[in-house]
C-alpha cells in the first residue's frame, strides 16, 4: 500500500495547509459578520439587536 500512494512533497504540504488555514479564517470571519449583522452573536442584555432585531423592533 505504501508504494502506491503518491505522496506530496514538504513544499506541496506547507502550500496546502497555507490555503486550508487561509480559508478557514475567511469562512469564519463571514460567519461571524453574519451573525453580528442578524443579532445572533452577544448577550440577550446588549443594545445591539442586529438588523433583524432592528425590523422586529420598527413593528
């Protein structure tokens, strides 16, 4: 099995793992700007209520 597998080189590795590790912080910073935006993130205390806190509270 061992001599099957094509295994990537130390350079292949490191740019690799630069692009998963890149791209995580990028989907977790959109996640959080979501979550920020709708209200989700924060304590039920805060006055930031989010854009849907924002409509809800127009009604």
């Amino acid at each position: 099995m061992v001599h099957n597998v094509s295994w990537p080189t130390w350079k292949e590795l490191q740019s690799n793992t630069i692009i998963v590790v890149v791209a995580s912080v990028i989907i977790s910073l959109f996640i959080f700007v979501m979550d920020f935006g709708f209200g989700i993130t924060g304590d039920l205390k805060s006055t930031w209520k989010g854009a849907m806190g924002f409509i809800y509270g127009m009604f």
